[in-house]
C-alpha cells in the first residue's frame, strides 16, 4: 500500500532534517509522495525537489503560512497564531507568491534583531549567530530557545517560552503578520490551495469553529486538514464533517519536525494514528479541479 505525508518540515524552517535526508526518508518509510510545508519558506522544498525526482519520490510543493487571526488591535494583546497551509497541487506557485514569502523572511530577521536586543537588555548574554548555529535559513523562535537552554538561562524548551519567547513573555516583539484572512487570499491568488491546518490548535469547536470556516470561504479557502498527529478519531470526525459541509478538501499530514518534536515520526504520525494512502492525495487533486471547473451555464 503505497502511503503518503503531506504535511513535514525540513531545517530550513523549525525541522531538524536537511531536505535531501528527508526524501531518502521519505521513500525508506514507503512514502510514494511528500509534502515538504515549512513555515514560511520554500526554500526546502527547492532543495528537495531535484533529489525527489532523481529518486521517484512525487513532491508535492506546499508551504505553512503563520497568520494572526484578526489585524492587531494599538496596544492590544496578539491572538494566538493561525497556520494555513498552501497547496500547489498541479502548477508552481507564482512569482507574486514567491515574493510574498521573501517579505515574510524579512519580517522574521527584524523581529529576530529586536528579539536579541530584547533578550539583551535583560541580561542574556546572546546573540543572533547563537540562534543562526540552529536555524539554518530561518531563524525561529525554537531555536532560541534551543541556545537559552544551551546556555543555561532555563532547564527546558517550554520553560525559554514561558519566561522569555512566548507571545505574552518578556522578550516578546510583534512582528508583521498576514492575517488569517490575508494569509488564505495570498495563497489562492498564488495557485495555491489553502486548508485550515491542525483545526484542533484553534480556540473555536464545534459550531463556532463552522462559522470560522463559513466566513473564510469568501476568502478563498479550500481545505482543512482532518488528519494530523494531534488529531484523535473524534476529531477527525469532526473535521471530515465540517469539510464534508461546507465542500472542503480534506488534507492531511504528520507535521513532522524529525528531533525537534520526538514522538511524530514521518508519515505514520504519533502511536501509528496517521495512514494516508496516495488515493487521498488523487482525491485532493479531483476535488481541486472540480473547484476550478466553471459551473454549468456560468462562463
Ligand atoms: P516563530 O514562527 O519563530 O514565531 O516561532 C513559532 C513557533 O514557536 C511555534 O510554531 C511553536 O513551535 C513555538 N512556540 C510559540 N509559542 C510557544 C509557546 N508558548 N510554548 C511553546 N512553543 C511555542
Ligand atoms: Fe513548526
Ligand atoms: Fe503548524
Ligand atoms: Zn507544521
């Protein structure tokens, strides 16, 4: 049975694998096709891309986009972030998009400069080469909190984001993000298809969640991802009907970050509760065709 991942990261966002090892992964797994989904970057997929084709692996070109759910409000406290998920199913991305992400990098390294002199100011002695050791192409978040353990300023991971990285901790600094609505245009406009991932992260259930979902139709979004690591049976089936409802495409991955999250291992997610055969992967792409086919009688 020919399986598939479409949702990985490589360590050119917060993973830790290299995105040639991660193919050779990939196809040691019995995976028939990936989707490399790093935040922000498709600068591991690129890496990857020729190395798939050279090995028969399918790659499916794909991107996590952090978004915010609603702009900012002056002085107000930020919602928590929003992932969405970009699919380019049968065409790449265009150059717009492209240079969309190019602007999200250059949003990451400022928040990153304020963000060392931050951490600065209240003592720790770091700077942005410590964080650069981990965070190859990007520089996030974890990987500073990777050095402040490193250095000794906390006992563990979650404890660098409680006192110092979280978005209501210490050192935290507001950087520009799309938000959940502009993130989903960006992606449409680009070619992409953009699902609602890990839907189980966000604050809304049940019928609130439904009118989240209805209300970003208009915005263009196409999927929400059923399956993930962090999903149980029950909230798949919520998932599936919710997509089932409002005409959604079901997409779905591990979220595998190799090291960086132990545990969620490449397409069979957490305890083996992810399987998704390529036939999901040819359902996503009839769903996505159906979706751009002119209605009848419409031009
Ligand atoms: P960044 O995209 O660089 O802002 O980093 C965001 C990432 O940091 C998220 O994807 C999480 O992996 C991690 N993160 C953010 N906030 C927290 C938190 N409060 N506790 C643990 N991890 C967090
Ligand atoms: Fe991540
Ligand atoms: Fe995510
Ligand atoms: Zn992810």
């Amino acid at each position: 049975m020919a399986l598939i991942d479409l949702h990985t990261h490589t360590d050119r966002s917060d993973g830790s694998t290299p995105p040639a090892e991660l193919v050779r992964q990939a196809i040691a797994a019995g995976l028939k096709a990936l989707a490399i989904s790093d935040h922000d970057t498709m600068a591991g997929h690129d890496v990857a891309a020729p190395v798939a084709a050279d090995c028969g692996l399918e790659l499916v070109c794909a991107v996590e986009l952090s978004t915010r759910p609603n702009e900012q409000r002056e002085g107000g406290k930020r919602e928590k972030s929003v992932h969405v998920l970009g699919y380019w199913l049968d065409s790449p991305p265009s150059e717009e998009f492209r240079l969309y992400l190019e602007t999200q990098q250059a949003s990451r390294r400022k928040r990153n400069l304020d963000l060392v002199a931050k951490l600065q100011q209240l003592g720790v002695a770091i700077t942005l080469e410590d964080a650069e050791v981990y965070g190859r192409n990007q520089v996030g978040r974890p990987h500073f909190a990777r050095v402040l353990l490193d250095k000794g300023y906390v006992t563990n991971i979650q404890q660098a984001f409680d006192v110092y990285l979280a978005d209501d901790a210490q050192a935290a600094v507001d950087r520009d993000e799309p938000t959940l609505k502009e993130g989903i245009q960006r992606i449409k406009a680009g070619g992409g298809l953009a699902s609602l991932a890990h839907p189980v992260r966000l604050p809304q259930r049940g019928a609130e969640l439904e009118r989240l979902v209805e209300n970003l139709l208009e915005d263009g979004l196409e999927g929400i991802e059923v399956f993930h690591s962090e999903h149980d049976p029950a909230d798949c089936d919520e998932f599936a009907a919710i997509a089932a409802r409002f005409g959604l495409i079901p997409t779905g991955g591990s979220d595998y970050h190799g090291d960086n999250k132990p545990g969620i291992l490449l397409g069979s997610g957490k305890d083996g509760n992810l399987s998704l055969e390529y036939r999901f992967l040819e359902e996503m792409r009839e769903m996505s065709a159906a979706k751009r086919q002119p209605r009848n009688g419409t031009k």
